[in-house]
C-alpha cells in the first residue's frame, strides 16, 4: 500500500479521537522534537512555501528595510485575489544560507510554520499532511504519533 495510503489511513483515524486529548499529544511532541531540529539545516519551508503578507507586517517590513512602502510592494509582494497579498517568489526573498535575513521581523506565517503548537490540530491536518514530507519536525510528530497511538502500519 504504501505510506501515502498508511497516510491517509492516519488521517481518518485522527479525525475520530477527541481533539483536546490529540492536541496536547501534539504539543507535547512537537516541544520535545522542536527542540532538536535545527531549521537553518532545512529551509525547506521558506524554500516551498507561499506566504501571505499583512498591510500591517508590510508596512513594518518596508520600513525596517527603509524602502518607500509602494517599492517595497513592487519588488517583494504580488497581489492576490480579495486584496490578499503574497511573497512574489519562491523560495523566499529573506532566505540567505539558510537563514531569514529579517528575522526580527518575519510574517506571521513563518513564525507560525509548522503551527503544531497551535490548537485545533485536527482542523489542519490537510495541511500538516501536505507538509509531511517537507518539514522534519511535521513528519517526526507524526510518525512518532503513529507509535503512540499504536497505529497499525502498512507493511511494505
């Protein structure tokens, strides 16, 4: 079957348990697994992601790089439908070996990513499951949530 139907099987099974139990499993993990993860070795999320941007952290971030906001707009953001804004590349403008050069002031998206200590895990899961295979921290929390949880694997 393999583990994309393992996956899917995963996902089913998640969404029968009672969310307050599967989210402080969650945080648990992702506390512990976080913690030795070196993200600047990866990068893949800001090598693959596409990031929405705010009116507020634009402004911000036009001004911390002294740019005239209508420039900074021009060079770093696309407008998307319903006034949505979005990074114009990917990967990320900001990545350089590795690293976010604006760091201090990055959008709420990269600060947030992968988001598993944030609640309502289950309400992600199509999400977490489109990252699984992107982000170290998403594949081990749920790999070593399957262990948990006694979850019957595929044999290959």
């Amino acid at each position: 079957m393999g583990l994309e139907a393992e996956n899917l099987r995963f996902k089913d099974y998640l969404v029968s348990l009672d969310s307050t139990s599967l989210d402080q499993m969650v945080f648990e993990l992702e506390a512990s697994i976080s913690a030795k993860v070196d993200c600047t070795k990866c990068g893949n999320c800001c090598k693959s992601l596409m990031i929405t941007v705010s009116e507020p952290e634009a402004e911000n971030l036009a001004e911390v790089l002294n740019l005239e906001r209508n420039n900074f707009d021009k060079q770093y953001l696309e407008k998307g439908m319903h006034g949505l804004m979005l990074i114009n590349t990917i990967p990320c403008h900001f990545l350089a070996e590795n690293k976010c050069t604006v760091y201090e002031h990055r959008f709420e998206g990269c600060r947030e990513f992968p988001a598993l200590h944030l609640p309502h895990f289950q309400k992600r899961l199509f999400t977490h499951f489109m990252h699984y295979q992107r982000c170290p921290i998403i594949f081990n929390v749920v790999e070593q949530l399957k262990d948990e949880m006694s979850f019957e694997r595929d044999k290959d």
